[in-house]
C-alpha cells in the first residue's frame, strides 16, 4: 500500500466505525464533509486513482480493521 493508501485507509476506518459499519453511509459521509476532513486526507484522497482507492474500501470490508 502507498503512503496515500494507508492514510486514505485510516480516516475511512475511523469513519467506517462512526457510522455502524456501514460503508454506504461511510462513502456519503465523507463525501458530504470531504472539505472538513484534514487537509493531508484530502490530498491523499485525491493524489489516489479509482483502482487504488477501490483497493483501500475492498480492503475495509473484507477484513473490516
């Protein structure tokens, strides 16, 4: 995993458990409060492609920490 994953990883699990483990809600969340989140998650979220970011949530809910 690059740097950029594995922050991208960290806020999505604390986001991921703040939202019942639902990663519906999670990816909404995030999406609704993107310009709140630190700005390093920000910048990791964005230098990420679709195939690596779909790699970090495949991640998430297969082994769910």
């Amino acid at each position: 995993m690059t740097n950029d994953q594995i922050t991208f990883r960290k806020y999505l699990l604390q986001i991921f458990v703040d939202q019942r483990h639902d990663i519906i809600s999670s990816l909404v969340w995030i999406s609704n409060h993107y310009y709140r989140l630190p700005y390093h998650f920000q910048s990791a979220y964005r230098a990420l492609s679709v195939d690596e970011r779909n790699a970090v949530i495949r991640e998430v809910l297969m082994n769910g920490d």
